[in-house]
C-alpha cells in the first residue's frame, strides 16, 4: 500500500491527531511529544475525486510514493459509480 491517512491518540495527554504518509507509521504527539502508534489507518492509495468537468477521476498513488501521495490518474467516468468500480477492482486486485 503507497498512501494512508493514520489516526492518532496520545496515550500521556489525550490529544488526537491525523496524519498521511507512506507506510502506517509512529508519529510523535503534537502537545507533549510523546512517540504515539496509530490507533487506525484509511487506506488513501486510490481514491475517486470530481474534476472540474464533472467526472470522476479514479487516482492511484504509487509505490515511489514518500513524503507526498503523487497521484496519477487510472481511469476518468462519466458517474461516480463506475469509478468506484474501477477502484474496487483494483484494490481486491492487489
């Protein structure tokens, strides 16, 4: 998996955060600086996002991807049901 969106939450003050990078990683609390696991990750590799013209373009962010997501574009439709299935098939497909 190349992009994930991590939540967190502070096991010493309680603070909650969010984050995206590569890999499902630790990340340290903003507020006390305590290193901090995730408690939950999303799955942000694809993702289907609406262009200016009203299609929905299905987005993949590659394995090269680091410290930004890099998106590329797989497949463009007319209606977001078709992309989601594009998305789907992909994913079950790694």
């Amino acid at each position: 998996m190349a992009w994930f969106r991590k939540f967190y939450e502070c096991s010493e003050c309680g603070a909650t955060w969010t984050d995206e990078w590569s890999c499902a990683c630790n990340d340290r609390c903003p507020s006390c600086d305590t290193e901090t696991e995730p408690a939950d990750d999303e799955d942000l590799t694809y993702i289907v996002q609406p262009d200016a013209t009203g299609r929905f373009a299905v987005m993949f962010s590659p394995e090269t991807a680091e410290s930004s997501a890099d998106y590329e574009v797989v497949g463009t439709f007319d209606n977001e049901s078709d992309a989601l299935a594009l998305m789907q098939a992909r994913q079950e497909g790694e």
